[in-house]
C-alpha cells in the first residue's frame, strides 16, 4: 500500500497539468457553493438575532382587560416555554405620580408596569425587582435627576371629579436606570404587589372579586424563545384570550431559512452530479492512458485489489487539494464581500463562513471524488500482467 501511495502522488506530480486541471474543477464548483452557504447563514442569522435580541419579539400582548386568578399565572410560569409572566396594571391604574423623597412637593407623571427577575425589557437588571425597589427608564431619570440609590415617593393621581381624599403613597428606592432599549417614555418597573398598593383600595389588582377570590386585570407574557411564540398564542387564544403576536414576522424567517435551504441543497445536488461526472471521466482517461505502466507494476507482482487503490488515491488526492483551495479562496471572498457590502447592509459578517461549512465541503468532495474513482476501479481490474510485454 505504500508502494502504491508513493506511485499514485508521484503520477499526480508528474502529470501535473492533468492534476491541476482536476484540482480546479473542484476548487470551480465549492467556491460559489461555499459562498452562498456562507451568505445564507449571515444573513438569517442576523434576522434570527436581531428578533432575540428584540424583546417585543417574545411578547404576547392581551387585548383589553379580562379577570385572571393567581393560579393562572402560576400554571403559566409552569409552562416551558413561558419566559416571563406578571400580572398587568389595570389600564387606568398605570398612570401615577413620583417625586424625590427629598423634593415631595414637586410631582411627576409616568407610567407603572408590574415587572420581575427574568423581565426581558430589563435583562439582568430585572434582579432588582424586589420589595421596595424600583427601576426606573432613562426620562424618568433625568426629569427628577436621579441616581441609583435615590428614595422615590409614588402615588395614584385621584380620578377627576372623586372627592378629596389622603393619598396612598409608597417610599421606594431607585435600584437602577433602565437601559434605553427597554422604554423611550417616563416608566417606573416594579413589583405587581407595589401595583396593587397603589391603586385605589375598591379598584386596585388583587381586590377580592364577587365570588371572593383574587383577580388580575391582565397580564405580561413572554415566550421563553422566538420558536415557542407561536404554539404559546395557540394555548393562551384556546382559553378566550385575544392576544397579538409577532408570529407572522417570526414564521417568515423560519420559512425563507427553510426554503433557502431547500434551494442551496438543490444546487449541491446539481453541481455534485457535474462534478462527480467531471472527475469520472477524467480518472477513467488516465487509467486508459496508462493502461500499460499500471499493466507492468501487476507483471511485477502487484495485485489487482492493491493496484486498485491507485485512482482512489489520485482521486482523494484531487479532493483534498481542491477543497482546502476552495477555502482560502472562500475565506478571501467572504472578507472582501463582509468588507465591501457588509457596512451597506448594516450586517458586519454578511457572509459568515463557518468550520464545519469547510469540513462538510471537503467531505463531500472527498465522498464524489472517491465515487467518481470507483468507477474508475473497474478497468484497472481488468488489466492482464501480460498487457505490459506487448507492443504499442
């Protein structure tokens, strides 16, 4: 088997031309193939990047106000593909007013939302939703001038035209600023319970209702991932709920990945039957044309089954050579596509070459170009020791 080694890549070297040739056959049809590979995979992975990083993306939003109980939300948070779920400040319970502990005359308006650990809109800052503690978003911040650690008093405006009344309010501290992403308006994130405190004791969440039991207005729900969107809006919509969803722009990525797919493996198809053929052709034209060389080396002694591996050899030999070719040249048009298009589309790895993309490109090349020698196999079996001592 050495023997037929060191033959097979001193024939390759020698017939160089021919060799070549096979090489860049090869290298010819990986590139594109590779190229669009990678364009494929930098583009979607993006899309699919850009909707995890969204958290609007998870979100299931309630359509108006409906009466949910506390074992609702805990069979929810059961699920495993729920993410993030709270109870939801009842519409007109939102609005509230907060001042500097330090400044109480001076009051301000903004929204409350019920949050808690896990909040996408908050990330890791969610862990500061505790008793006590709130998180307030950037305008909030710089309106009153505050810093974590800063003590808020917060209270419900009185509805318009409702007697006088002493307000309820409630001392928290600012555990952080909320990063720009999670809200562009005046919100304050804290606990459900702190939402119910400041409500109206007749109207606030939590009262008991008609049948004495707690009752929730509405609620705050993520999907634990982008996938799990849509079969957690077909369970929440078979309890009567209303909800919107990012579903449809979700599916039609999955769907333009799965048909890219389709597509990009319907031209490997086509270009491996092209290319499988090419080097047939070209293996079995080398065995004719050294039909008598390959003839003496059996006279010699050599059997058919070791003489055998000579174009399997030559033919592994002209896939790995044009596969690792295909990849310097794949890794050099991908850097000068990210380079020249990526800043356009405002994707930096616009073709996202990968490791096993190379690995699989020159497995397959080396599957064909074993196949393609195979058939090649067949005449070199036939051939007689004798052929060799006869004339031209």
């Amino acid at each position: 088997m050495r023997l037929v080694l060191r033959l097979a890549v001193a024939d390759a070297l020698h017939d160089r031309v021919m060799f070549a040739c096979a090489v860049l056959t090869v290298a010819a049809v990986l590139l594109p193939l590779l190229l669009l590979l990678g364009l494929k995979t930098g583009v979607v992975e993006r899309l699919v990047a850009d909707l995890r990083a969204d958290p609007g993306a998870t979100e299931l939003r309630l359509r108006g106000n409906v009466a949910l109980p506390p074992a609702w939300f805990e069979a929810m948070r059961a699920r495993p593909d729920v993410g993030f779920v709270v109870p939801r400040v009842r519409t007109f319970g939102a609005a509230i007013q907060y001042a500097r502990a330090d400044d109480p005359i001076r009051a301000r308006s903004a929204d409350f939302m019920a949050s808690g650990p896990r909040d996408p809109l908050l990330g890791a800052l969610s862990a500061a939703i505790i008793s006590g503690q709130v998180v307030v978003s950037q305008r909030v911040a710089e309106d009153a001038s505050l810093r974590p650690g800063d003590e808020l008093v917060l209270w419900r405006p009185l509805p318009r035209g409702a007697a006088p009344t002493p307000r309820v309010e409630r001392r928290v501290v600012v555990a952080a600023i909320a990063p720009p992403g999670a809200s562009g308006q005046r919100h304050i994130f804290g606990t459900a319970e702190l939402a119910g405190l400041l409500e109206d004791v007749a109207e606030r969440e939590g009262a008991p209702d008609a049948a004495g039991q707690r009752s929730f207005a509405g609620f705050r729900l993520y999907a634990r991932d982008i996938a799990d969107v849509a079969g957690l809006q077909r369970h929440v919509e078979a309890q009567g709920f209303e909800v919107e969803t990012n579903a449809g722009r979700i599916a039609w990525v999955f769907t333009m990945d799965r048909n890219l797919t389709i597509l990009f493996l319907m031209l490997v198809a086509c270009a491996g039957v092209g290319v499988a053929g090419a080097l047939a052709a070209t293996l079995w034209g080398n065995v004719a044309r050294k039909r008598r060389s390959l003839s003496l080396l059996r006279l010699m002694g050599l059997s058919a089954r070791r003489l055998a591996w000579f174009p399997l050899i030559q033919a592994a030999l002209v896939a790995l050579v044009g596969a690792a070719l295909a990849a310097l040249a794949t890794i050099g048009a991908a850097a000068a596509i990210n380079a020249g298009f990526g800043g356009a589309y405002g994707i930096p790895a616009l073709a996202r070459i990968l490791p096993w993309h190379l690995g699989a490109a020159a497995s397959g090349a080396l599957g064909l170009s074993l196949l393609a020698g195979a058939i090649a196999v067949r005449p070199v079996l036939r051939i007689a020791p004798a052929e060799g001592l006869r004339g031209e």
